[in-house]
C-alpha cells in the first residue's frame, strides 16, 4: 500500500535551546503539531498533496510565531512584502508570487497563480490586483504586526545595508514556512512562503518564490521546500538540483538532500535546510544549521517534531 | 590554446522568411552583428566573458528591433516593464532584476546587483531605487517608445488576458535578447534581458531573471540564456536542467541543450531555444520554434548570423 506522509518546516538559523524560553518552544511546538496535523488530516482522508501542503503552509502563515503572512517581518521601510510558491509534481504546474503585501494567507494566492492564471510567476501590486480579482483575503497592517518582528525591525532599520547584513549574519535566522507531502496516490507537491529578511531593501527576492530554487516538485523525483539564506539557494538552485541528483545519478531523497545542504551548500556559506518527500512517501529532514523549526507524519505511524539539531 | 567564443540571440518564435522584409532582415542582421562585435572584441582584447555578455547584451537592448531596453514592449498598463539576469560560471555569483521600468540597460542594473549589492533578485521600484543610487542611465518613456511595439499593443489592449494569450499563442513571437561567452582564460558568463510579455499584466515575471530558468552560468559545466515561452521554460528550470545533464549524465553541451530544448520542453509545449558555451569554447545554438535571431563567432575564425531555421 501506498505510504502518504508529509512534512513541514518553519524556518532554520541559530536556533539555540539556550534561546528558547520553555513557552516559547511550547508555542513553537504548537504551530509545528497544528499545522502538520492540518495538513496530514487531509492526506487521511484521501485528499491531495497539493491540498495538504496549501493547508499546512496556511497553518503556518496564520500563526503568528512563524516569518509568513501574519508575523512577517517589516522591510526597510516598514511594510511587510512577503513571497510564495507552490508546486504540483504530478503536474508540473507551478504557481509563486514575489514581494506582495496585504494578502492574508500569500501561498493561496500562489495556488491561484497556478490555477487560475496563464502565468507561473506574479509579484508586487499587480499580484495584489490579482488576488482582489480572485476573492482572496486581505488584510491591514494590524493583522501582520507582531511586537517581536517590530522590536527586531527597530533594532536594525537605522543600520545600512551592509551593518544590517552583518547583524543578520550575526543572527542567522532565516524565517520561512513550507509543507511537502506525498499523498495515497502517489502525487507530491511543495509549498514555501515567507516575509523574507526583516529590513530588507529594494523589493529584494529570495529564493522562496523562485521555482528551483526555494520550491520543486516532480512525481518523477521529489517535493523540496528550502529555507535559509536566500541569495545562496538561488545562486545554487538548491531544490531542481536535488531533483537533478536524484534523476541523473540515481541518488536516493535522502542523499541528494544531503548532498546539496551539507555539501554544496556548506562550501559557498548557504546557510539553511530543506524538507523533502519523495512518490514512495519517504521524507527527509535536513539542515546545516543550528536548528530548524520541523514537523513530519507518515501513515506508518511516524511522527517527529523538533527544533534544535 | 584556449578557444575563446561568444552566442548571441534575439528572440525565438514564429519568424518566417516571408514574413520579413529585405529591409527588416537587414536591419536585425545588422543589429546582431554589432551585437557579436560588441562582445567579440572585448574577447580578442583580453576583456572577461562577463564584460562581453554585457557588452553584447547592452548592444542589443539598445537596439530598436529587439524586445529589451528601447524598443520593450508595451504592458496592459502601457509601461515597459523589463527583467534581466547575469551569472558569473568562474564564482557563481548571479544578479537579477523583475519589473523594473525606466532603466537603459537593465543587464547593467543585474550586473550592479551582482557586484555591489547583497542580494541576487530585486524588483520594481525598489530595484529602480538601487539603479539611481548606483548612478545608472534612467531614460524617459519617449526613448522606450517603438511605433512597431506600440501597434502591437494597440491590437491587444483592450482584449482579456485569455484572449491576449491566445493571440499571443498565434503571433508566437518570444522577444528576448541574451549573450554567452567564453574568454581566453576559459571563464564563462550569460546574460539575458527582456521586456516580457506584450500587454503582460499583473506584474508577471518570466524565466529571463529566474537563475536557473532563463540564465545559468557554471564554468564547471556551461552558460545559458534562453528564449521563449518563460512560464514553460520556469517550470522545466531549464537553463540549470541543462547544466545538470552534463554535469550528473556527462551529456555534452550540444546533447544537453538539444535534450531540455528538442525533447523536454516541446512535450510540454515550451517553445523558444537557447544559447549556449562550455569552458572549451564551444558555442551551440538549439530551438524548437521556425526561427531565432542569432549569431556566434569564435576564436578560430567561425561566425554565423542568422534567423531561420
């Protein structure tokens, strides 16, 4: 019988247990079982991958702890642009938006992108205009604001470009959210959405939109969603290449993952993990960093969440 | 002794011999062959494939002819919005740039971002932001302007964005400009720049500043930029697809570009082409469509300009 599984990320960078007040690993823990469970109830009652990576992703965008739709970080000039994507690996459909404000859950408009448009990739106020033309939700500054994100925005807004860098080097937190699954028919799929770097500048894109690079996903292959430092990903096209390993040298999920995120990555400083699930229902759960906020289930009876390494 | 070479394209689609005038022909002959010699003698003078791309790339944005820099076609709004990517295969730095209007050179914006930012990707007007802090050339919509790309515009304004997909579908025309080079020191670059989509709406981003998609660079393997249908060339990661067959399968470039642009992409109707070199020098040119402006010249004295197949 068909194994259907899924997992989740919500970001990865020096997560240190030391860090972490007890409530707020509690918290952290919560959202994690919150969202994988959204996500593997529908895997349990038959429904598909895509379905469940939109649910879990969801999930993880409306609680407010994670760096995705509410709780996204303020850019530079103190708005909240946040970027998605997801993909269909029975398909090969794909759908992503790049630095949109104002849309409640951004991986929903990505999954209407994919549907409903002729296009694969949407961003800033025409995506905006798209998604009051489809019926998504929308909301005002309030909903995204949270007081930790504004507090670590006015630690660092006064600081260029360079010193923010240096901070955020410092920090190492790199905050996004993703779902893979694998569901009872053997279809994957991958969602990643995010707010990005807190002051970001200059309507910058990360990786999380970019498909190959933050999001991937082919039955023939694997679901990869990433999360990290975004400019490294891209320049690695982190998540096709995985896919790449698999198909053209034969390695399994597990080794290409490793591959690209203990090894490609680690050697131009990519700081970040990727989640992974391949057609049999395997997943995999890797990073090079201190930790990473995860989550996975399967219908063998395994379930992990955790955060430090 | 290291072949040093250069490919140049100008767009793929529907192009038919006797759709063009004598006077036509001439004049995109023309601007590819300043194009190539732009490119070629910074080669023969020592130069880096980096500043030949560029050179070559700039060369074809400001000609008229080509859909990128003056000349971009029209958005539903009436704007010129332009992307444009530029990777580096010696250090795998990349830099791009989505939805940026008023910019002269748009592949001089990506190759600033490369250089003298933190990030890979920016975007509208943020990105424009960085490329007056940059002291790069702005221009005004009078100098965009082109009454061939307004005309077509004017035929597809006011239809649906379904129905312009259709058209669209028909005139099959992927107005794209792009260079690849390698230099005397085995160093390869690709650059890619475009002005989209006519009558393109909701800020849509295509392959052309997707790393991975549109531009890859890798001295390891080769330099691509592509042309075509963008949202099928996203979804099929293709410049990076054929970096990973030479890599993970040991496919030659011509192999490698013939398999993603022949095979892989006509079965998911992904029409266009792509340019290609390898760190030996050798330069191909594939694409699927009747035609694609073109040229290529090398250090051991070939080049060829051409438009249909």
């Amino acid at each position: 019988m068909q194994t259907f599984s899924i997992a989740i990320h919500g970001g990865a960078g020096t997560i240190l247990k030391k860090d972490l007040t007890a409530e707020l690993e509690a918290a952290y823990n919560k959202g994690l079982e919150e969202a994988i469970t959204a996500g593997y109830n529908i895997l349990e009652k038959g429904g598909t991958a895509l379905e469940a990576v939109t649910a879990a992703t969801v999930s993880l965008e409306n609680c407010i702890l994670f760096n995705a739709g509410k709780g996204a970080v303020f850019t530079k000039t103190g708005t909240h642009e946040m970027d998605a994507a997801i993909m269909d690996g029975r398909t090969l459909d794909a759908g992503a938006v790049a630095g949109v404000s104002a849309v409640k859950n951004p991986v929903e408009l990505a999954l209407a992108i994919m549907q409903k448009s002729d296009h694969v990739m949407l961003s800033g106020d025409g995506a905006l205009q798209f998604t009051k033309q489809q019926g998504l939700q929308i909301e005002d500054d309030a909903y995204f604001f949270s007081q930790f994100r504004y507090d670590q925005w006015q630690l660092v807004k006064n600081e260029n470009v360079i010193a923010l860098d240096h901070n955020i080097q410092t920090e190492k937190k790199f905050g996004t959210v993703g779902a893979v699954a694998c569901d009872a028919h053997g279809n994957i799929a991958a969602a990643t959405s995010t707010g990005g770097m807190t002051n970001k500048n200059f309507n910058r894109i990360g990786d999380t939109p970019v498909i190959g690079a933050g999001t991937y996903a082919n039955n023939a292959t694997c679901a990869i969603s990433c999360t990290g430092h975004g400019e490294l990903f891209l320049r690695a096209v982190a998540a096709y290449d995985v896919s790449c390993l698999m198909e053209y040298k034969g390695l399994s999920l597990q080794q290409a993952m490793e591959t690209v995120t203990l090894d490609k990555l680690v050697k131009i400083n990519g700081e970040g993990g990727m989640i992974g699930v391949d057609a049999k229902g395997n997943t995999s759960l890797v990073f090079n960093s201190d930790g990473m906020y995860r989550a996975m289930q399967n219908s063998k009876g395994e379930k992990q969440i955790a955060i430090y390494r």
